[in-house]
C-alpha cells in the first residue's frame, strides 16, 4: 500500500473516531477510559498520527459502542 491510501484511510478513521465521539458526547479522555486507551492517544488518532493496529481499533470501536467497520467506511460529503 502507498503511503498516500494509508494516510487517506488514517484520515477517515481520524474523522469517523472525532464524529462518532462528539455524537455520543464523549470527551477524548471518557472514550480512552471507554476503550482502554491514553486520552493522548484518542488525541493523536483524530489528528491521523496514529497507524493503528486491528486490536486499536476493535478497542476504539467497542468504547464508541459501533461496529468496527464503521470506523473504516468513509462517510458521505454534504
């Protein structure tokens, strides 16, 4: 894979964690607790720092209470 496709999927699984977070009213340091993970590292997923690992985001999704393909699905613009 090209480093542009991993930084583009980054970036949607950056966009979906912020969304679905926001959505559900939780801070970045109630979904680290949520998903046993550092608030710092909620923080550096949204800015698509992180590549994370599959058991990343299984961790992430289950502490934002979705499927962990819903993190991967770029969403539509509008």
């Amino acid at each position: 894979m090209s480093e542009g496709r991993g930084l583009e999927l980054r970036t949607v699984v950056a966009t979906n964690v912020r969304s679905i977070r926001r959505e559900r009213g939780f801070s970045q340091e109630e979904l680290g607790a949520a998903a046993d993970l550092h608030r710092t590292y909620i923080g550096s997923v949204e800015r698509s720092e992180r590549n994370l690992s599959i058991d990343s985001i299984a961790a992430l999704a289950h502490g934002l209470g979705v499927e962990p393909w819903r993190l991967l699905m770029p969403q539509p613009q509008g």
